[in-house]
C-alpha cells in the first residue's frame, strides 16, 4: 500500500470513511497485548464472562469500516512520525518513550466503549496503549510453541495479505478496501509478511521475540505489573491476576483455524455480493460519460 500522500488524499476522496468518534464510557481496565493467533478470541469470551464489558477484538475491526479506516489512518500517522523521527537522528531507544503522542482521547474514538482490548490492532499499537491507559492491568498472551504461532500466520494471515483476488475486490467495496488498508499496514508489518515474498519462519519468530522482549522491558523499566500468560492455563493464573473469582466450568475456546477461516469466508461473501451491482454502475457511469462525449463531438 503506497504510503504517497497525494495517493491517499485520493484514497480518502475515492473512499469516504468517516470514523468513530466515540467518547469513553467505562474505564479500560484490560489491556490483552499479544499477537493474533495466541488464544485472543478464547481470552476475549474469557474477560467477557469476567465482566469486562465491551471485548474489543480483531473481529471487530474487519467488519467495520469505520474501525478499519481509524486504524489504518493511525497507522499511518505513526509511519509519518517514526519518519521524522530517523530524520532528525532519533535513537533507536527513543520510539518505545516518545510514541505516547497518542493519548487516550485518540484511542476512545475507537475504543470509548470498551472495558479491554485484545488482539490486532491493539497489539501493533500495544506501546502506545501502555503508555495511553497507565492504569490498565496488561496481559502478555502467547503461544508456547512459537513455531506453531509461525504456521498459524502463515496459513490464516499471509493468503489475506498476499491474496491477488482480495486485493482485486477490496476497490469496489468500501470496507473491504479499509480492510486491505488495516492488513498492509498493520498486520504485514507487525508478524513479518513481507509483501508478495514467500513468509518465513526466521523473520516471524524474531517479531515475535521482539514484540514481548520489548514490551517485557518497557513494563519492567516503567514498574508496571504484567501477567505472562497461554490459554493452555486456563482460568487460576488470569483470575489472580485481575483479581477475579474462578468462574466455574471450562475455560471458554474459540477461533481455531477452521473458524477462522469459516468467518472470513462469510466476509468475502457479504463482499462478493455488493460487486456485481457496483461494477454496473461503474460501467453506467462510463457509457454514460462515452455517450456525452461522442454527442458533443
């Protein structure tokens, strides 16, 4: 995705999206920060039953698109900062101290609503959320098995972002071109896709490593408690630590990669819908404009 800046005043004129502009009407009092596919849909039923009323999920945003457009504009403008940041000889040290520009107001534009936040887009922002909503207890969710998270991504995340025929259908529909927005921007950079280039497991496990060593040593630096954490351990640990009762019955599952993969095909369903009718009035509007033009001639 061109990060031109006159292409994307076109893209925002071709694609109008206005954004949330909610205010905050609950505190934020969870902050799940750790990469898709590490037990985030499981953990989001889970804070749900604890009581912590709205889950804000990575489901929320695709099927949004003034999420989605909030999201990827964020993006964007970090892009554009950390930019000027190398410009002006910005240590390397410094983007995990000076990104907390993006205050709280911001972030309740999307997430105002919200008791927690897990997954993406909250973990790609998962610095700038720490340093937002200091009083927010923060979980570090993750998988064990660090090369099975690997093949996870590369089976539900790279098709989506390396995917011709998506790209393709996200013109002719307005959430699903803010939804390829949110995936080029966000979830390529954040779990190592590299564009059109086949993923590897190297680059994955080191943004891996690097997202919870980084985090790790900004909470640690900054004397905030945290709570490693995988869903293989189920209620005790997490409930300790939020301070919770052991609800009973088996800790909530979901979002294995076959549901994965059942929902974003529904997606592309609702989407493969609104094409058809959206190419013949494209075509209209084109006869049409070749008809005036050859009238006048």
């Amino acid at each position: 995705m061109s990060q031109n800046p006159v292409l994307n005043t076109i893209y925002n004129v071709i694609y109008p999206q206005p954004e949330h502009n909610r205010t905050r009407d609950r505190p934020l009092r969870v902050l799940a920060l750790g990469f898709s596919r590490s037990g985030t849909e499981s953990l989001a039923r889970a804070l749900s039953q604890l009581g912590y009323n709205t889950v804000y999920h990575g489901f929320d945003v695709v099927t949004s698109a003034p999420d989605c457009a909030f999201w990827a504009r964020l993006a964007l403008t970090r892009q554009k900062q950390q930019k000027r940041q190398k410009a002006s000889s910005a240590s390397p040290s410094s983007s995990i101290t000076t990104e907390a520009y993006f205050s709280a107001a911001n972030f309740d534009r999307a997430l105002g609503h919200c008791g927690a936040i897990t997954d993406a887009p909250g973990c790609f922002f998962a610095t700038e959320l720490v340093h937002a909503y200091p009083d927010a207890q923060v979980v570090l969710n993750r998988r064990r098995d660090v090369d099975a998270w690997c093949r996870s991504i590369e089976t539900n995340f790279v098709p989506i972002v390396q995917s011709w025929r998506k790209w393709a259908r996200s013109w002719w529909d307005v959430r699903a071109f803010w939804g390829r927005r949110c995936h080029e921007l966000i979830t390529a950079p954040c779990y190592g896709i590299d564009g059109y280039r086949a993923f590897s497991v190297e680059a994955g496990r080191r943004r891996y490593e690097e997202h919870y060593g980084r985090l790790e040593e900004l909470l640690q630096r900054e004397g905030r408690a945290y709570l490693n954490w995988n869903v293989e351990e189920g209620w005790s640990p997490l409930c300790e630590f939020l301070g919770k009762e052991v609800p009973e019955g088996e800790f909530p599952r979901g979002n294995d990669s076959e549901a994965f993969k059942a929902t974003r095909a529904k997606m592309m369903r609702e989407t493969n819908r609104k094409i058809p009718r959206r190419v013949m009035m494209a075509a209209g509007i084109v006869i049409a404009g070749i008809a005036i033009m050859i009238k006048l001639l």
